[in-house]
C-alpha cells in the first residue's frame, strides 16, 4: 500500500535594513512567492545647546529600531531639541524648525515660565518633556506622538496650560465682537477629552466612533482653523470658551 504523500508547508522570512525602514521579505507557505512588508521608521534630529546634552539624547534614541536619526530635520522630521530654559533665541528656533522646515518638534526643557507656555504651543510645539524625565521611553514615546500630530504635555504642565488659557479667556470675557471659532458639537467633545490626556483610542471607545473618525475630526478643525497641533486646537478651544 502506497502512503499518501505529506502535505508539507514552508516559508522563509528574511530582514534588512535601510535608512528608511525595516523590511522583510517573506516566502509565502508553499507558493514560493516572495513578498515585502516594510515598518516605518521615524526620521527624528536632535539639537542640543551643548555636545553632552546632544550625545546623551541621541544615545537614549539610538538603541530603539523605530528610530532613525539623522542630522538635519526638515518635513516629516521630528526635531528633538534640548534646552535648558526658554529664551527668545529657543523660540525663534522653534518657529524656524516647525514653520519654514515643516518639522513637527519634541522640546525637552528644564523649566518653562508661565508667560512662555502659550508661545511654546503656538509655535507648533505639541510633545514637551521635562529634562529630569527624560528616559530612553519617555523620549520615544513624545517622538511617536508628535509624528503622528498627537500632543504629549506632562500633567502639570497640561494643568498649567488649561489655567492659563482660562485666565486669559476670563480677562476677553464681554469683550463685543470677541471672535468665535464655531466648533462643532462633536468636535467640542473630542477636544474636551484631549484636554483630559485621552489618546484617539480611548475617544474613540468613549465617543463609539471609529479611531479614523476622531482623526478625521482632528484634522478637519486644525486645517480649518489653522491649528498647528492637538495641544494648539485645545489652546484655542479654552481661549475661546468651548471647553
């Protein structure tokens, strides 16, 4: 009696690595048919007033693979800048980075004054992190935010923001012909839990919308209203009562 013959499967998986991305091209079971899946790697540069500081960012950075470090930032960049504390020189350099570079920007700052705390957002700044926080995933994390033009403020400083704004929308309170942004109901109520921390996943659960529609409203109310970031939008919003 003959057997019958084995079924048998086989796939092959191999890597490489360029300076865009990770890609693996894999052998189909049983096809023989090669085929690529490539993960995107972030394009992030780092400017720091000092070599030490810079060399200890890239050194937290460099040992993540989502990461590709390069030595100018520039659109679809994520610039990485250190500072100690905020001057006009730093300001200007943010305006320069995410206005005539098209980067999207991670400060990493000691200290921010509280009158400097509206600039740094309306320079388009969407991810701070403190210097005392800064570890290897603390870094990551606000870079793949800001890429993705999520906003990343550590909780007292979201605290101070919202405080701010509110007492700069108290003093315009009254105020005839006070300018109103006309922001949807929905778009209030993605806002208001930006506001709260929430990431597109959890507004989406909490909304029941679909991720692809929190970014659709998102991106429609920035564009519409000229609104460099999620933490801009929320600026705004407060500023002007919604929220």
């Amino acid at each position: 009696m003959l057997n019958s013959p084995r079924a048998t499967t086989a796939s092959a998986i191999g890597t490489t690595t360029s300076a865009t991305g990770t890609t693996t091209t894999a052998i189909g079971p049983g096809t023989g048919t090669a085929f690529t899946v490539t993960e995107r790697r972030v394009p992030v540069a780092v400017s720091a007033p000092d070599p030490i500081s810079r060399e200890g960012a890239v050194s937290q950075l460099r040992r993540h693979p989502e990461i590709d470090l390069r030595e100018e930032s520039g659109p679809g960049t994520v610039a990485l800048l250190v500072e100690d504390a905020l001057d006009e020189a730093a300001l200007t350099r943010l305006r320069r980075i995410v206005r005539s570079e098209g980067a999207r920007a991670v400060l990493v700052v000691g200290a921010i004054r509280e009158s400097e705390l509206l600039d740094v957002v309306e320079c388009g700044v969407g991810a701070i992190v403190w210097r005392h926080e800064a570890t290897a995933h603390r870094l990551v994390q606000a870079v793949l935010a800001a890429s993705r033009g999520d906003g990343d403020l550590p909780a007292d400083l979201l605290g101070r923001l919202i405080s701010q704004v509110g007492t700069l929308h108290r003093g315009a309170a009254g105020r005839p012909g006070a300018p109103s942004l006309g922001l949807a109901p929905r778009e209030v109520d993605v806002l208001r839990l930006v506001a709260e921390g929430l990431d597109t996943g959890e507004i989406a659960g909490k909304l029941s919308y679909s991720e692809r529609t929190v970014k659709n409203v998102m991106h429609g109310l920035t564009t519409r209203l000229h609104l460099r970031n999620r933490a801009h939008a929320v600026a705004y919003a407060l500023r002007e009562g919604y929220i």
